[in-house]
C-alpha cells in the first residue's frame, strides 16, 4: 500500500530549508529575528569612547581575504569543481522531522539538496544552473522563482564572495559584534532585489560563524544561522555543525557525517526533471505548488551508517528497506 503525506503550511519553509544547507552555504560562502529587527542577541562591541570608529574597520577586501584564508585560499575556491556532503538533520519547534540531508554542487551554479525526513518524505531542491525547482512530499512540486530564486542562487554557491559583483549589489563592513561567542565582523550584503543579510567573520580567525537574512516564499521569515565544530577537509576549515533558527518558531540542526571537495558529482542530479518539465509545458498557473499523492517512505533515521559504512544514498530512501526496517524496530 502507498503511504499519503497530506501537505501542511507549517511545512513551507521547507522549500528553501534544503537550500541554505548546501554543502559550502556553511564554510565557503556558511535569535530568531532578522538582524534588523533590532532583536537579536547579538551585542555590539564598543571603544573607551562608548562609540564604534567606523574608520578603524577594515575593507570588506580584507575581510573576505582574511576568510578565504581559512578555506584554502582564493586561489584554492577559484578552482573548485564540485563539493559534496551528507549529514543528519533534526528540526524542532512547530515542527518535529528527523532525516537524512545530503548535498551535491557543481561549478559554475548546479545544485542539489535531497533531505529524506522519517514518517515525511522527500524533500529535494535543485538547479541546472538556470531553473531552480522543488520536488517534494511534504510541500509539493514546484518552481522557485523570483527572489526565492535569487537568494537559492546567492546563498548556495561557494564563489559568491569570490565574484561578488555576480551576485550583490553592494558590501559593506557596518561594524563588530559578539555574534555566535565570538567578535565578528560585521558585513551587510545587499542582493539585487534590495533585501540586506548579514554575514558575520570572526575577527581572530576570519571563518565565517553565521549568517542572518530573511527568506521570500509563500510565506515570509528570517533566519539566524550559526557555525561551529570546525575541521579541516583538504585544506579547508569548515564547520561540520549548523544550527538555524527560524522566526516562525522552527530550529534545524545539522551534524555533518562528510564533506568532500572537487569529487565526482553525477550530472544527472542537475537534470531537470520529468514533473518540472510537465509544470513548464502547461504554463505557470500550475508552477506553484502541486500536492504529490504517493510517495515513498524515508528510512529512519535510527540507521544511519558511520560515513565511512554509509551505503549510497539511493538505499537510504528505498522503500523495501525502510518498510523491512519499521517491522524489525517494531514501527
């Protein structure tokens, strides 16, 4: 028998949830209150005089130079081919989901984010470079355009600060604050469409320990993201734990189990596919949002593998091995 997922409106978030956790949002590029709501926890860091200088900041060159530093270098991100991840995924709050996130990029702007949520479904988000979509269980099918599509684009490919004319239209270094336990500095991105995030750089280190920036989809939130447990993969320093809050009430935390860098990506995860296809030929109305009636079950997230075990991830959502699975967990 095929198990129904009856869509939710708690669940559209998760249209863009995939997205901000591709495998170098959080390491390249990586409250519950957008940062100019004036209520986050952030704490500004003031001089003996009780004012900050503004002139004493340094250049958003060096600040980004300082960042690219901790990743290998500008000329290391430069030659990036294609990165991969997978990693463990637990969101609470107005919404309990548990799964399996994994991620894949391929220069110059191919993406795919595939999150297999227990008792849910699919969640997967992707792009060809030009056309970003949706396939889903839990929010339906869809093409994400307009500024959603934007921020997908912006926030998703490690070369964003590298080429930062591509894909902003202004920086600026705005001050120093305590963000995530560390002094940052403070840096005001501005997309095309006018919507500002901000990017905070630790001022030790240069790695990048957050973000806050608010998203466009059907419905409107801002999110406070924050990076930790930083490792070194091939040179790089990046954070294999994120934790993103939402304003609506939601918090996802993500546990890296891999991250790879320049591996061999399958083109065919970039393709666009067969249900998109069919929303772009019978013309907009219907690219919004279709329910999917039968879905595939996700497998639990009790059997996760060590990721030097972990099968590929096709077996991680098969439906024989999710259902042999329950039966032997007693459900």
């Amino acid at each position: 028998m095929s198990t129904v997922f009856q869509r939710h409106p708690v669940f559209l978030p998760y249209a863009f949830l995939g997205a901000v956790f591709c495998v170098l949002t959080a390491g390249f590029a990586a409250g519950q209150e957008a940062a100019d709501s004036g209520s986050n926890d952030s704490e500004l860091i003031e001089q003996d005089s009780g004012e900050l200088d503004l002139s004493e900041l340094p250049t958003v060159e060096e600040v980004i130079g300082m960042y690219h530093g901790t990743v290998g270098g500008e000329e290391f991100v430069r030659n990036l081919t294609s990165t991969r991840s997978r990693a463990k995924i637990d969101v609470t709050g107005v919404a309990e989901r548990r799964g399996l996130l994994t991620n894949a990029w391929s220069a110059p702007g191919k993406i795919h984010m595939s999150t297999a949520y227990r008792d849910s479904g699919m969640h997967v988000a992707a792009s060809d470079g030009k056309l970003h979509w949706i396939i889903s269980d839990i929010t339906g099918n869809r093409i994400v355009n307009g500024s959603e599509s934007e921020l997908t684009r912006t926030m998703n490919n490690p070369l964003r600060y590298l080429n930062r004319d591509e894909f902003y239209e202004g920086v600026a270094v705005v001050g120093v604050e305590v963000f995530n336990d560390s002094q940052c500095y403070k840096l005001e991105f501005f997309l095309p469409d006018g919507e500002a995030q901000y990017h905070f750089f630790e001022v030790e280190s240069g790695r990048l320990m957050g973000l806050e920036y608010n998203v466009d989809t059907p419905v409107e939130y801002s999110v406070t993201a924050t990076y930790s447990d930083f490792r070194e993969v091939e040179g790089a320093v990046l954070p294999f734990h994120i934790v993103q809050e939402y304003s609506m009430g939601m918090t996802a935390e993500v546990e890296y189990l891999s991250r790879e860098l320049n591996v061999e990506v399958e083109e065919a995860l970039f393709e666009i596919p067969d249900e998109i296809n069919d929303l772009l030929l019978n013309g907009p109305d219907r690219a919004l949002i279709v329910p999917m009636i039968q879905v595939r079950p996700a497998i639990p997230v009790e059997n996760f593998q060590p990721v030097d075990e972990a099968p590929p991830v096709e077996e991680f959502v098969a439906p024989s091995e999710a259902a042999d699975n329950d039966e032997a967990g007693g459900g």
